[in-house]
C-alpha cells in the first residue's frame, strides 16, 4: 500500500474485508449474470474511464461496496486483453483526497505516452441547511495518475467551483478529455442557474491547466441538467452523447425518469457550432451514462443497465448486490444516425445451438415478417404491430417494470441477448435497442415465436471473471 494515506489504505481494508464477508452471498444468488460485469458486492452505477492501455481493456465504474442501494462512491475496476475474460483488479480511486471526501464521481481516461490520465469529479456535499443544487455542493475537478494501469502514482486538484462560469450552479461534472490538433479538450455537463442543461467546454495545453473556451445548449431548454457528456467524430460527423434530466415524457420518448441520448454536433464545438435533433440511444427501461472510447480500431459503448431514481426495484438487493453493465457495442454512424450492435468479441461465447423450448441464457438471432411476437421465459414479451414495438414484463418478473413502448420502422431483424435477469434487445441491426433487467422463475426456459422467421438461438457460455494478476 505504499504511496497511499492512512484514508485510503483503511477504505482499502475496509473493502477487501467486505468483498470477502458478502461476496460468497451474492454469489450464490441465481440472478447473478453471465455475461456482463457486476459489482463484486453492492452497488455499480457509471462505466468511467473507458480506455484501451497496455494492450487490456480497462472498465472502471461506480463503486459503492458497503451498501447495495449506494454510497460514498469509489472507482471499481475490471480489465481484460478480449472482451470475454476478465480481471477483477483493486479498486483504483478512493474518495481519499480533501476535494472528494464524499466521493469520487465520474470521469474519463486520457491515455498518452505509456501514461494512463484519470480526470474525474471530485464530490463535497456540506452539512447544512443547502439546496446542494446553487450552494452547499462542491463540484471539484480533479487527476489521478497511474503509469501502470493498477495503481494510481499522482492526485492534483485541478478546478473548483469558482473556476467555472458565474452563471451555473454548483452542478458541474464528470470530465471528458481527449486530445486533438495539438490541444487537449474537457468537456462536462452543467447546470445553469435558470435551469437549463449545458456542456462546457475547456482547453489545456499541458493536461494540467484549463481555461473555459465554449458552451454548448439548445436555443430553448431541453432539461435543468446536461451530465455524462461524451463527444466524438465518427465517420466524418461529429456526436455528443449526453444525459438530459428534466426532459418531460412525451408520448412513447423519454418514458424513462432520465433519458439518455445524443446530438448530432454541426460546425465547430471549440466556437460556433449547432445541434441536430435529440435522439434517444435505448428505449428500454435500464439504460444510463453511456460512456465510450476507441480502441484503436472501432468506437466502443458501454452503459450501466440501471436507472437513478427509477420506481422500479431490483430484488438482488437482499443478497447485498445491484446492477451491471450492458454488453460491451461497437457505434456504426449510418446516415447520419447512431447505431448499437453488440461487440464482435461476443460471439466468443456461443455454445451449441438451443430449441426454443430450451432456451435460457442466450443470443436469438432472426428476421421477421409483419406483425409478431416473443414469449422469453414465460414473462417477457416483445411484441411488434403497426410501427409499435414493445416490451411488456409480466406478473412480478419485472420488479415493478411493467411497459416501454417504442415507435420503430418495419421490423425486419431482431438480436436478443438474454442473460439470467438482463435482456438487450437489438432492432434492425441496431438502430434502436431495449435494455431491461427482468427476474424470471430462475431456471425458467423456453422462448415462444410468433411471426419469426430463420431463428437461430445460441447458447450463451459464461465469462470469466478472475483475480487479477499483477
């Protein structure tokens, strides 16, 4: 534990010795998945600092391991060389430093020169009689240093509160740093105090020392709060992911207590620049804080399968765990449009092809003609008529997710990924999905096929999870 502070090396025990009590728990709970990433215990919400360093891939995320409804927030992480084989390596951020006593939020990874650079949001929530939201909140924006991808070397407090542009509320986080035309660019998400969601935009010319630069909104507002701002070119246009709370239902969009979703960005986001029309990037019920990066080859996305402040619960919570990771999906830029498909490397797990009387943890793949319908399990319907598509979970299979209804195009292909009490729902080779935990009978089997046709259903074979080995 050498370079660590007597605040850090204690969180250290303390988790190792939660890890240890309760994971045999939840463990053995039958919901526990195969194929995704999961806290070992407790809570996980955001993927953060996405990045390929090293030759692994590194998925750090939300931590909470003390509670399974959340807390003090800590950078949970996981790597591997494929995608399908995975180290569970200590946790890489403590809420350890006096800017992010109460945790450490969301952030990115900037990988340059064999240097893994972790900016994130440094969270201080004071006691009093605060609103947290114009007072009482400290946003701080911080970097951690790691040369080995383990463990981190270096912490600097990089921008406080004062630091940002007078007119926004104490809600400005989760940093995304990349490098371009010799400069290094942060962008955050914020909230202003009339109420309206914005990103920020920041530069540097060593990592170290920003200036605010730009911002990006909407002409009217579109939600109170922009968070988890991701932007990125792909395929000659430009994308900004990002997560507008605030934003009322209207009709069969924006179903979900938050949305996530994007912008197609037109112009230059350093000065004059426009968005195109908000699109949303799953409508299902368990979809936030996409977060994505480039390995060199292709842009990946993974999300966490949740949702803050949902109505709905998730019953794992007694076995002392919640929530998971989506697959990991490569984003296509079809005319203009985002689309989702699961990672290549996914097919890896493939085992033998199933009856649909079988089928339990799985991959469908097939296409269909006109209206039809999906049975999985005996309490998730997938149901497609007349431009509708929809997913009921019926009786208590959904833990008190009951419909998300989406308006599609003809339905002419479908790819479902089922794990034990996770479904991913791939529509028209992606270009729209439904993400959503569901709690079948464990051990219920079987798929019914209405108006399907060419299915083909591989068994779905179980990742590894290891101890890390460094």
């Amino acid at each position: 534990m050498s370079g660590k502070n007597a605040l850090a090396c204690d969180l250290e025990r303390l988790t190792e010795h939660v890890e240890e009590l309760y994971g045999p728990l939840a463990e053995a709970d039958p919901y526990r998945l195969r194929f995704h990433l999961m806290p070992p215990v407790g809570w996980l919400n955001d993927p953060n600092g996405l990045c390929y360093f090293g030759g692994w891939y590194h998925v750090f995320y939300q931590y909470s391991p003390f509670h399974p409804e959340g807390g003090v927030k800590l950078w949970g992480h996981y790597r591997s060389r494929d995608l399908l084989c995975w180290e569970k390596l200590p946790v890489m951020l403590y809420p350890d430093q006096p800017w992010c006593v109460h945790g450490a939020y969301s952030g990115s990874a900037l990988i340059e020169d064999g240097i893994m650079y972790l900016y994130y949001t440094g969270n201080i929530k004071y006691a009093g009689d605060y609103d947290h939201i114009t007072a009482g909140r400290a946003g701080n924006t911080a970097l951690a240093v790691s040369r080995d991808g383990i463990a981190v070397s270096a912490h600097e407090l990089l921008m406080e509160n004062r630091d940002y542009p007078q007119d926004l509320t104490c809600h400005v986080r989760d940093p995304k740093v990349w490098a371009q035309d010799g400069t290094y660019y942060m962008i955050q998400g914020a909230r202003t105090k009339s109420g309206q969601g914005v990103i920020l935009v920041f530069g540097s010319e060593d990592k170290i020392h920003w200036s605010y630069r730009n911002r990006i909104t909407t002409p009217e507002p579109f939600g109170y709060m922009w968070e988890c701002p991701d932007l990125f070119e792909l395929d000659g246009q430009w994308f900004l992911l990002c997560l507008p709370q605030g934003v009322a239902r209207q009709g069969n969009r924006y179903q979900n207590q938050y949305t996530s979703g994007y912008f197609p960005l037109y112009g230059d986001f350093r000065g004059s620049c426009t968005l195109g029309d908000y699109e949303e990037l799953d409508c299902g019920f368990d979809f936030y804080a996409p977060q994505t990066f480039h390995d060199g080859r292709r842009r990946l996305l993974l999300g966490w399968m949740g949702m803050p402040d949902a109505e709905y619960a998730n019953p794992t919570v007694k076995n002392g765990w919640q929530h998971c990771m989506t697959v990991p999906c490569e984003l296509h830029n079809v005319g203009g449009r985002l689309v989702r498909t699961p990672a290549a490397e996914l097919d890896g797990l493939h085992g033998r092809t199933l009856a649909p009387e079988e089928a339990e943890v799985f991959d469908l793949q097939c296409r269909v003609g006109g209206n039809g319908r999906i049975l999985i399990r005996g309490c998730a319907a997938l149901e497609w008529e007349d431009g509708i598509l929809r997913l009921s979970l019926l009786g208590d299979c959904g833990a008190g997710r009951t419909v998300r209804s989406a308006e599609t195009e003809t339905v002419r292909q479908l790819r479902i990924l089922a794990d034990t009490s996770s479904l991913e729902i791939f529509v028209n080779g992606g270009r729209q999905v439904l993400s959503a935990r569901y709690y079948p009978e464990p051990g219920a089997q079987g798929v019914r096929l209405d108006g399907v046709e060419d299915a083909v259903i591989w068994e779905m074979k179980a990742m590894q999870i290891l101890p890390g080995k460094f």
